[in-house]
C-alpha cells in the first residue's frame, strides 16, 4: 500500500473517524432497490459503534485488527463473547439494505468483534512498528509499516528445461 507495508492493525480512535460520503459501487444509484439511500444516518463510524455498542466492548483497546472483505475464521466463544444484544442491533442496522454504509463499518469491525482482544504487549509491538498511520478516507487509522524495499536488479535467465529420457 502506497509503497509501505499495509498492517491488519488499526487506531481505534482514528478508525472511527472513518466515513464514506459517496461511494462507487452506488454512484450509479443514488438510492436502493427499496428507496434506501447509500449514507446511514451515523456521523462517522465512532457513532455508529456506539450504537451498536461495540465501543464499551472495545473501550481498552488502542490498536484492534480489520479484516478488509469479511473472510475471517472464529470460535464460538468469540461469537459469544460480544456485550448481550450486539448482534440484534447489527442485525437490524445491516438489514437496511444491500451495500449501505453501515455494512463498511461493519467490515471494518468483524475482526475486533470475533478475535481475541489483543493483549497490552501485542498492542506496544504494532505501535513500535508503525511508521504512518493512514489518514486517507477509506483506510482510515490503517498502521502502516516501513517502506517496503524493491530492486532493479534484472531476474536471473530462465535455464531451459530438460525432459526426461525415455529409455
């Protein structure tokens, strides 16, 4: 990402500030199938957090893990784990409809939702290797590490491949 190694780790703070005002994949339809508009009614995703109430879940977290396209594994003990009517309340606010804002929050919270919360240590060495912290939009909070080094040196030349010899 942008030359730099893109983490898993995240700001907590600077993630919620997070917001999509437009976005491409509804430019074409301003609202949906049902007359449901893109943008939810939450300010930035913080707001939206605390509604669902996955901010007290996460008040002593400074550093949690995104999971960028929803393909995680968890437990069941991770899946209980969350305060009592968390789910309810995703349930319903990404029953709005398809492809809304909300359920880019959502996106960016599964993994902090269904991992283990990160232990104090395991918090200081993300923050010992971050070198940025994005700012942009859609990465919002993303802890970024060191540039990611390239070389120009040419490939060496591919050997010709020798078959076997039937005998």
């Amino acid at each position: 990402y942008d030359g730099r190694q893109a983490g898993m780790y995240h700001l907590k703070e600077a993630m919620g500030h997070f917001t999509l005002k437009q976005y491409a994949g509804h430019s074409h339809k301003p609202q949906s199938r049902e007359g449901q508009t893109f943008r939810s009614g939450y300010a930035s995703m913080v707001s939206w957090m605390e509604a669902m109430d996955i901010s007290s879940f996460l008040e002593n977290q400074t550093v949690v893990p995104v999971c960028y396209g929803g393909v995680f594994l968890t437990t069941y003990s991770q899946i209980a784990n969350p305060p009592p009517g968390v789910w309810k309340r995703l349930e319903e606010s990404l029953s709005r409809d398809d492809n809304i804002e909300e359920g880019h929050y959502a996106e960016r919270s599964w993994a902090a939702l269904l991992s283990t919360p990160l232990t104090l240590q395991q918090e200081l060495d993300a923050l010992r290797r971050a070198h940025l912290v994005e700012d942009k939009s859609w990465f919002r909070g993303m802890i970024l590490g060191p540039l990611i080094e390239t070389t120009t040196a040419p490939l060496p030349e591919a050997k010709p491949s020798v078959a076997p010899s039937a005998t």
